[in-house]
C-alpha cells in the first residue's frame, strides 16, 4: 500500500430493526425495519479526520456498523477501500472500530492491556521488539504513559477513553472508526483526545471518522471532513474548511461568533417544539437534502491532503502492521491465558480482590460447615447428620460455583463479545483459555475446602476416599461454573445468570442426589430422568462412600435427646430408637427401587467416573454454544 489510502461510500441504502418490536418477533426476526440510510455517498483520503455529526436517531451510529460491515440488517451500495469492496474481513485485518463503550479487564494495568491487545492483534512476522515499540509509541501519542501502571478500573474517564483508542490503534488500522470518542469527556480533554486523532491520520497517513453527539468550535481545525445526518439523508458532506462556503451559497450564512459545527449541527435536526416548526424544519431539510445531491459533488470530492510529499521531497508512507497478518492460534490461545492469569495475579486492589473471592470463599462456607456439624458422633442419629453434611456441601459447593463464575467472568465474557466481533479470534479458543486457566485454581480452592470439612468432621479417615470426596466436589463445582458460563452467553446480567443457574442446580440436587428424598421414592420416570443429571452419580458416590462398610456406624447406638442415654442397637426393630444396623444397610433402604437392587445404583467407580464424563460434557457443550451464531437480538444485548 504505497497509495493514497480512500475510503468510498457511493450510494449506501441500509435497512433495519427500528423500534422495539416483541419478544417473539425478535426471535422470529419479523421485528419493524426500516430505512435507517438513504443514499450517503462520500470519501475520505489518507491523513484525514471525518466527524459524522445529527441529532439522536439520525443514523451517525449505524453509518460506523455498516462501514465495519457489522451492521444488523439488509445494507445495498458500494463501499470500497482502496478500490477494494469492504468485507468483514478485510475490516477485520486492516481497520480497527472503538466503540462508546469499551470493556477492559479489571487487574490489568494499562501498559498491560496495550501489550495484550498488541499480542492478539500483530501478526506473529512481527517482532517482539517492533510490537513493544508500537505500544510504546502509542502510550506516547495517547499521553498514557503517566498512567502506564495505574489498573484499568481506577483510571478517570478522559484516560479510559485514550485507552480505548490506545487498544486499537496499537494494531496500526489503515481506518480506524470511533463512535462518540469524547462521551463523558470534558472539554480540555476532548480537544487533547481529537488533537491526538488528527495528529495520527497526518503522521501516519491512515484515515480515521468519528461521530459526535455536541461538537465544541475548539475541535474545528482538527477536522478535515463533516458528515452531516438527518434521519438517514446526507444533509452535507465535504471539506470542513468548504462547508460555511457552501451553506453560504444556498442561504445559510454561519453567524458571526458562532460555532459553525454546532450552528449546521441545529440547521440539519428536525425542530419538535411545535406542529408548525416540526413541518417547517422538516420542508427545509429535504429542501436542503436535494440541493446537495444536486450541487453537492465538488464539495464532496474536494481532497484536504497532500499526497505524502514531505518538504525534502521524500513520501512518507508507513507499511501498517496489519500488512504482516495476524497471529497464529496458538499465540492467541497463549495470550488469552496469560492475560487471565495476570488480571488474577497482579500486585493490585482488584486483582487481589478477585483472587481472593476465588481462593478464600470455598475454604471459610467448609470452615463455618465443619463449626456446625462437629462433632458427628457415630450414632443412629448421625446417619442424619452425616447425609445433612453431604447435601450441604453439594449446595454450597454448586452455589459457590455458580456465584464466583456470575461475578468474576461477565467482564471476560463482555470483553470476548468486543473482541470477536473485530475477529481477532473465536469462542473455542476463548473457552479453552478458560478452562485451563480456571481448572487448577479451582483444584486448589476445592481441595483445600474440602479437606477442611472431610478432616474437621472426621468423615471416614480413609485417605483414599478424602481424595474422591475432593475429586467428586470438584466435578460439581466445575459443573456448576460451566453451566453458568453456558447462560452467560445469554444474559447479560450477572445476578440474573447466578439465580438461574441456581435454581436449575437445586432442581437438580433435590430430585436427583438422594440427599433430600430417597431414591427408591422417585416416581419410575423421575427416577430413570435422575441418570441424566450430575448429582445422581455425585450423590450416589458420596452416600456410598461414607457409608458404605463403615466400621464406625456397625450397630451404632442411638441417644436419647431427653436424658443422653445411650440404647444398643443390636437390630433396626425399636419403634423411634433404632433404624439402621450399618451404613449398608442405610444405603439399602435409601436406593433401593423396585425395578433394580441398590448395589446397580451404588457402583463406586462408575459413578465417580461419570462425574468426569457430566464435566467434559459441559466443556464440549460451551465450546459448541460459543461456536454457533448466536441471533442478533442476543448479540445486541453485548453491544455498547
């Protein structure tokens, strides 16, 4: 690319959703559409800063998605870079887009995120030393380089949004697209932010179009281009320094001491205040819709840049990074990682409170179990406790699970969404990362929790059954994440996630674990449904492996709650005293069914194992859901 970069549009239509629409209709995808852009034609050259400028709803934001190609609906026109029509991919490898809203990793620093970005952006032909010169140089034309150190989520607003930029432009986009990139932003710091871009396009020949809600007169000579909008129609579009030119020449002249961007912002905004100023406005506004379309082209063709030359006469044409491709998987698959493990590990306020969440909150719900039920005693009454012991650490083992993963992975997972729509890289990968980064944090916790209740309350002193009882627990606790990861992709808010997920786990639990009814109670189809369910299995191996030939439970006396005293129970034939003789017997009453003895429901190894194959189950189905395209009223539930 040793030319003159261009962006044209010739002739852009889009149709799509406007208004709400149903619930069902969305589904269906028969919610109302209609014309959002009607004919927008203009071009952009190398070097030049574009401002898209209208009120609310008139179109700037959908302009930006049908550019990226990323827009929901039917779009029909050209639009060409470099004489080349505009894909999703190749936006994707040669442009960048900087939404309102842009989530980052809480934990990381912003040196950090800059890198990371640079890692799943930059070809894998690019150089270590070339990727941290371009971040540098970024953090040096973005003024971040004060706040290199400083966590992503204590920065102010105005260095949250260079940071925004920061993560695109250090990929080096010949485009770059930014929707509202002083929203929120005060006015020193707006002027510094647009400076910025249009220091950019001009050092580095590369073009960018940003969108403006309230344009200030100070960011005038920043801007090259101006799109004005009115309900889809192109009120003007062309030079900036040619616009009071022309609005002169059709009737329009700015005032003196009046911001002209805001002056012609209010000239192409439909007046509501009143029936006649609504009529009124809306006449001159197609009146002036037609007149550019009529005398408009020399205003829109105008170029405002020089072709490269520089004063000694040499071009100066920077080859972009995205020239060298993209990284490979497996470099993607290790940045995802490390970047987990980063925002986890770093030497900050919210990374030690996230790995704190994960690493203390299993080990204190055992450490408050094991104060409620010590001691367990070995008496009729504690077959009781026992089987209380083991539902609640099934509870609190899934509801933990499903707590941490609702409040610790909606940014990761927001971030996926932002991340993929730019193509840098799938939701397999982004799942895989996951489940390696998680699997061993969550070995450590569960075990050390688990050890805590299995030791504290002196279940059966058999080192190798603590370490199925861990195993087992861990099953369930990854179960329970993987499913709401499963319904995060789905929704959107955490704490609606986190009581789903809840309440399918305690369905689950209460039918299938046999730690709140007995099996052999289970209507025929409930019982024989209980085979597709995790806690059937884990329920199973837990019962058994407690109680299953346990010499501490042989003929165990029961005490009376009265006086304390202590009854034999050489047989389970005392009314109110006496129950069970031994654990298997306990197991016997407990999973027996009609249709098959308990020792086919009570087979240690196969249930132990099944808990594995529950597991893997929900690693393949999440990595299938993050395969699959999702509807787009789902995906516009993550949009900014």
């Amino acid at each position: 690319m040793d030319g003159d970069h261009v962006l044209e549009l010739i002739s852009v239509f889009h149709m799509g959703q406007v208004g709400g629409g149903s619930y069902v209709q969305k589904i269906l995808g028969s919610a109302p559409m209609g014309i959002i852009l009607k004919d927008v034609t203009f071009e952009v050259h190398a070097g030049e800063v574009m401002a898209i400028l209208g009120s609310k709803g008139s179109g700037k934001k959908t302009l930006l998605e049908v550019i990226a190609r990323r827009a929901m609906g039917l779009t029909r026109g050209q639009i060409l870079l470099n004489d080349v029509p505009m894909s999703t991919r190749l936006f994707q490898e040669q442009c960048g887009y900087v939404p309102k809203n842009v989530p980052f990793i809480p934990g990381l620093t912003v040196h950090q995120t800059l890198m990371y970005a640079g890692e799943l952006n930059i070809g894998s032909k690019v150089s270590n030393a070339m990727k941290r010169n371009q971040v540098k140089q970024v953090m040096t034309d973005l003024a971040l380089n004060q706040v290199s150190d400083r966590e992503v989520s204590t920065l102010a607003v105005s260095d949250y949004r260079r940071l925004a930029i920061g993560t695109e432009l250090v990929k080096d986009p010949v485009l770059v697209l930014l929707d509202e990139p002083t929203y929120e932003v005060d006015p020193l710091n707006s002027y510094f932010i647009l400076s910025s871009l249009s220091n950019h396009a001009k050092k580095y020949k590369r073009i960018a179009i940003i969108s403006i809600d309230q344009p200030r007169s100070d960011i005038f000579p920043f801007l090259d281009r101006v799109t004005y909008l009115c309900l889809g129609d192109v009120v003007y579009t062309g030079s900036t320094r040619m616009m009071m030119e022309y609005f002169r020449s059709v009737g329009f002249p700015c005032p003196d001491r009046e911001n002209p961007l805001t002056y012609y912002l209010c000239l192409s905004t439909v007046d509501r205040r009143t029936r006649e100023r609504f009529f009124e406005s809306s006449s001159q506004i197609v009146d002036l819709v037609e007149r550019f379309k009529t005398v408009g082209t020399k205003y829109r063709k105008v170029s405002t840049q020089k072709t490269g030359i520089l004063k000694n006469g040499d071009t100066q044409w920077k080859l972009p990074l995205t020239a060298y491709g993209q990284p490979s998987g497996w470099k993607v698959f290790t940045a995802l990682m490390r970047r987990s493990f980063t925002s986890l590990f770093n030497v900050n306020n919210s990374a030690f409170e996230r790995l704190t969440l994960h690493v203390v909150a299993l080990p204190v719900f055992f450490t408050i179990l094991y104060l409620l039920y010590f001691p367990l005693g070995n008496t009729q009454q504690s077959y009781i406790s026992r089987n209380g012991l083991l539902f609640n650490c099934l509870v609190g083992i899934s509801l933990l699970g499903a707590g941490i993963t609702a409040l610790t992975y909606g940014v990761h997972r927001t971030r996926y969404y932002n991340e993929s729509r730019q193509g840098m890289y799938r939701g397999p990968l982004f799942i895989l990362s996951r489940i390696v980064c998680s699997v061993p944090l969550n070995l450590m916790t569960v075990w050390a929790g688990a050890t805590i209740i299995y030791t504290g309350t002196r279940l059966r002193q058999d080192w190798d059954r603590w370490a199925t009882f861990c195993g087992v627990l861990w099953a369930v606790y990854t179960f329970a994440e993987q499913q709401t990861i499963a319904l995060m992709i789905f929704v959107r808010s955490s704490y609606t996630a986190f009581l789903t997920s809840t309440c399918i786990l305690l369905v689950y639990i209460i039918l299938a674990s046999g730690t709140v009814r007995t099996m052999a109670a289970l209507p025929d189809w409930l019982y024989y449904l209980s085979y597709g369910v995790i806690y059937r299995y884990a329920g199973a191996f837990l019962n058994e492996n407690e109680f299953d030939q346990n010499p501490s439970l042989m003929n165990a006396p029961s005490v009376n709650m009265t006086s304390g005293a202590s009854l034999p129970c050489s047989n389970n034939n005392v009314p109110g005293e006496c129950y069970w003789l031994n654990g298997t017997h306990y197991l016997s009453i407990k999973y027996h069914f009609q249709r098959e003895s308990f020792e086919q429901s009570l087979q240690y190894w196969l249930n132990f194992g099944m808990c594995y194959v529950f597991v893997g189950g929900m690693w393949f189905v999440n990595i299938i859901i993050y395969l699959l395209p999702l509807p787009a009223f789902i995906k516009s539930k993550f949009r900014d």
